[in-house]
C-alpha cells in the first residue's frame, strides 16, 4: 500500500528546483475522486513521473509542466489510473512519435547537442508501464508541446484502510479569494478548497480582484501568486470590514529568494505545487486554536530546523548523479553548519575521498563511471591501509528492500535514506552519525 498524493507531492518536490529556475509553472493536479492509498509499486510511479516530467522540463522554456492524475475505472477490486505529463515545450515532429520510446532515440541529432541525454529514460519508462500491466503512448505536435500519457491498474486496499484526499473542516464555509494567472493553477486550488467545503472565487488580475472584493464583501483568506504580486497596490476590502489574511504562492521553494517580500504584509507563504500537508498545516494557524499537529512547513521562519536538534560543524561529501536530487539536498542543508561538497559520479567520489579529510559522505548507490557500492569499498580499503578510523557513509537510494539495504551495510554503509530523501530524517540521520563519532 502506499499514498498517491504523497507520491505525486515528493515527486513535484524533487523536480521543483529545476522548474522554478526556468521559471515554469510547475502543476500537480489530482482528480479528487482518485483513492488516496493504492496498492503497488510506488518506487517505480515515481521513477516514471521523475523520467517524463524531467524531461518534459528539459524541453521547455516558457509556460508550464502539468502532472496529472485522473480516475479512468474503479470496480470492485481493481482502480486503472491515467497518468498525464504534458508541457509546453517544443514538441516532437509527427513521423517520429512512434521512435521516442526506442532505446538511445532521440528526435534528432541537434536535441543530443542542446539538451543533453541519451533517450534511455522514455525507454525504462516504457518498460515499467509494461511490466506492470498498463501502456504508454504520447501525442504531440512540433511547437505546441507533448502529452505523455500512461495507465496502470492498481489493487484496491480495504475501505479500513483509505483516506480521503482532502480531509480539512477548517475552511469548510469560508470565503476565499484566489489570484494567480495560470489557468490550471487556480482550478487545481479551487478544486480542493471546494472539496473541502468553502466558497472559491478566482481571477487572474489585480484589478479583477479589487472589484471580486467591493462586490462580495467580507473574505477570509486571500491566496496571491508571485507572478500578480509586483504590483504596489494593496487589496483592499471595503470601507469597515477587516484586512483578510493573505498567503503568497511562489515558484521558489527556498521561500528566501522570493522578490522583495518585506514591501507586502502576508500571513504566510506557500511553495509552488502546494502539498496537502504544508496547505493544511497553514489552514490550522490561521484558523485553528489547536496547535498544528503537522510539521509547520508553510511560513519562512517555520522552516528553520527545531531548536532541539544540535547540528556541528562538518565537511560533507556528497556523491550524487541527479541535478534534481543534488538541488534538493544542497537547499535542505543551507542553514546549516554543514560545508557541502558535491561529486558527480563514483571514481570522482573516491578522489575527493583520498585527497580531502571528511566528517561524512552521502553516497548514491546508482552512480555512474563507478558504482555507489563500488565506490564504499574502495574507500573502505584505503581507509584500513592507511589505518584511518572509519568515516560514516550514509547511502542513498531509491530501492527500499531490505536486500539493497543489506548490500548497502556489507559494502562498509553505515546507514540507508531512501529516495525522495525527506529534509527533517536526513538532518537527523547526519546528525546522529557526526554526534555518535
């Protein structure tokens, strides 16, 4: 068993950093009648979404990248679920729709040369659909982006077991306010806060919102994006009626790079695909007494790591192939007394190694030139030749077996993080390591 929203939510927050960069929108869009908890392999959803949404990043400029999930047949013990990556990217020609999903294809030479990549990606991925039972296709045309599709049947789990996707009664009757000028981002918002009982009126302007507020009167909550907040006019609601709250979306989950937000006076921020959790979390400060039982990750401040958890000084390698993963990792350890140093594949790994004195290393066992699990004995054998005292090795991987975290410890691994690493358990984990030594 394992939670689709969860899965989509990790998998938005991996790819993030590289979207917000190019500044695309980046959009996570559940179908609210989708069970939240499926039976299947979770890992394997994510690697697929990672490959197609990856790609479909790597492809456009301007616009934006939707992931989408859509309930295509539910029967008594079977759900067949649709997933969509589309983009706005440069699109594929016609005559070679049929290619992409071939091993090292590529549209033509000049993609290779531009972009990057061998095209083994849509291959893996294709295989996977397969193998679980589903299929893949694409529709696209030249200059007006691609469509990836895939579906998959899943096994239901008993009723017992399932969740709804939104669950929240704080904002249930409340009138809110949201502007942003992305049309898919407000109907994803609208959906869910509607699902959750409260009145949702939308606009995509500044000046449409200050007549939506003349004209409706009191409101509880006012979402803005970043792309409409530049505008120095406040929102203002008429004559005696009380400031709403106001929550700013941004496409930087780092919330410290936003522009200027000291000219504006929010209620909080919220990074962009928004998860249930950090919306949730945001819905009980501002409307709760009871103090928010989830971690608080919606306002600046709240991201700083919990008082209680001691962090040295240490110098850290970390071995690690994926842009997307190495981003992540290097913005959760910012604010930290940790220096990072990054290596890119397992023999450059093992050079840092020897060369450098290290208080830990972070090791992707799926390395290139040189295996993580390679590159973990290797340094373990130097270390007992020169008579070195072990360094801790954390592992890093997207396999959570217990066998590839049995190979992980007889390699010389000290300890196992399973992808998408989660910034709170890898703090703690290197901590425990650095405190223990």
């Amino acid at each position: 068993p394992f939670d689709i929203v969860s899965e989509l939510e990790s998998t938005c927050e991996i790819l993030s950093f590289r979207s917000a960069q190019k500044s695309l929108e980046l959009i996570n869009k559940i179908d609210l009648k989708t069970p939240k908890i499926l039976m299947g392999d979770a890992s394997r959803i994510r690697q697929i979404l990672v490959n197609l949404a990856g790609n479909a990043i790597k492809f456009t400029e301007t616009g934006e990248v939707m992931i989408e999930t859509h309930l295509v047949e539910d029967s008594a013990s079977r759900v067949h679920i649709q997933f969509a990556v589309k983009d706005t990217g440069i699109g594929i020609p016609e005559d070679k729709l049929e290619a992409v999903f071939e091993s090292f294809a590529q549209v033509d030479a000049s993609i290779t040369r531009k972009f990057g990549g061998t095209g083994l990606g849509l291959t893996i991925s294709n295989q996977l659909v397969n193998l679980m039972g589903g299929k893949i296709w694409v529709e696209s045309k030249l200059g007006e982006g691609s469509q990836f599709y895939f579906s998959i049947p899943f096994k239901k789990v008993p009723p017992e077991q399932q969740e709804l996707i939104c669950h929240s009664q704080l904002v249930e009757g409340k009138k809110i306010l949201i502007i942003d000028d992305n049309q898919h981002s407000l109907e994803v918002l609208q959906d869910l806060f509607k699902n959750c009982g409260a009145e949702v009126m939308t606009c995509n302007r500044f000046e449409v919102a200050r007549a939506v507020l003349a004209r409706e009167g009191d409101v509880d909550l006012i979402l803005l994006d970043e792309s409409v907040s530049d505008s120095q006019e406040s929102l203002q609601p008429p004559e005696g009626q009380e400031n709403p709250p106001v929550i700013l979306m941004t496409l930087q989950r780092d919330l410290s790079l936003i522009r200027n937000p000291s000219q504006y006076k929010f209620a909080g921020m919220l990074a962009k695909p928004i998860s249930q959790a950090e919306l949730e979390n945001l819905m009980m400060e501002l409307f709760s007494t009871a103090p928010a039982k989830l971690a608080a990750t919606s306002k600046g401040p709240k991201r700083e790591l919990s008082a209680d958890l001691k962090l040295p000084q240490a110098r850290i390698l970390m071995a690690e192939d994926n842009q997307d993963n190495t981003d992540l990792i290097e913005i959760f350890m910012k604010k930290t007394p940790f220096t990072l140093v990054t290596a890119e594949n397992g023999q450059e790994a093992v050079d840092h190694f020897k060369k450098f004195q290290w208080d830990l290393v972070l090791m992707d066992m799926e390395m290139p030139v040189k295996s993580g699990l390679e590159a973990v004995r290797e340094i373990r054998a130097w270390e007992q030749e020169q008579g070195r005292k072990p360094t801790p090795i954390i592992a890093l991987t997207a396999h959570a077996l217990e066998e590839h975290k049995t190979l992980s410890f007889e390699a010389g691994c000290n300890g196992h993080l399973s992808k998408p690493i989660k910034k709170k358990l890898l703090l703690k984990s290197v901590a425990d390591y650095l405190v223990a030594e």
